[in-house]
C-alpha cells in the first residue's frame, strides 16, 4: 500500500486523537477517563502493525502474540465502552455539558479509540514493510 497506507493511517490516528480531544474537552466537562479510549487504540495499533515485521511473518509464536495483544487492546475498548453503557450512565450524564445523549458521547469515544488502532496500525505496517513504495 505504500505512501498511501501511512497517509490513510496517519489521518486516521490523527482523526481518532482529535476526536477523543473534542469528546473530553467539549462534549462533557474535563472527563478525563474518556483518554483511556485512544490510550487502548495506540497498544493495539503498536501490536497491529508489528504484525506486518519479518519476526512475525516467519515465525508463528510471535504473529500469535501480536494477534493477541491487538484483540486484547480491542477488547479493552469494548468492554471500557460497555462498562460506560452499563453502569457508567449517571457519571456520564453529570458530565455531559452537550446536546448529544449520553450513548452518543460514548460511542463517540470509543470509537476514537478504534480509528487510532486501525491508523496506528497502518502506520506501523506501511514503516516496517520491506517494500515500502514509495
């Protein structure tokens, strides 16, 4: 994929970080745990993208790993996200200062954690790819 690949990536990364930023900042009052979000997407990105390195490729314990941690930091994600559908709901509609419903602000935040994943990862793979394209 290239220059293209990182570029996508780096948008996404980007994109994920900034919305993170504005569900923390603007949508609810400084609730700070919403960072824990991108935090997951960046573990799983490192782990996604190192999937595309020559360790990983010849040897199946380390593509195993790697597959590993990226689930893991997904699934921490989700369960974070549904920890806040569940029983987070009157902590997140004391600080919601937006007109968006509480479910909304929280889908939002995790899913900046999910385009950092997917953007890190393609960074991290298009770097460490042996053909790089450019």
């Amino acid at each position: 994929m290239g220059a293209f690949g990182s570029f996508l990536g780096g948008i996404l990364t980007i994109g994920g970080i900034f919305l993170s930023i504005v569900v923390t900042f603007t949508l609810t009052s400084n609730f700070i745990m919403f960072i824990l979000f991108p935090i997951f997407g960046m573990l799983g990105g490192f782990a996604l993208g190192s999937l595309n390195s020559r360790k990983a490729r010849s040897q199946d314990k380390y593509k195993n790993e790697y597959v590993a941690y990226a689930s893991m930091a997904f699934a921490a994600i989700a369960f974070l996200a549904g920890f806040y559908f569940i029983f987070g709901t009157a902590r997140i509609a004391a600080n919601n200062v937006s007109d968006f419903a509480d479910t909304v602000v929280v889908s939002l935040a995790a899913a900046s954690g999910i385009l950092v994943e997917i953007g890190l990862g393609l960074v991290i793979a298009n770097a460490l790819s042996e053909n790089r394209g450019y």
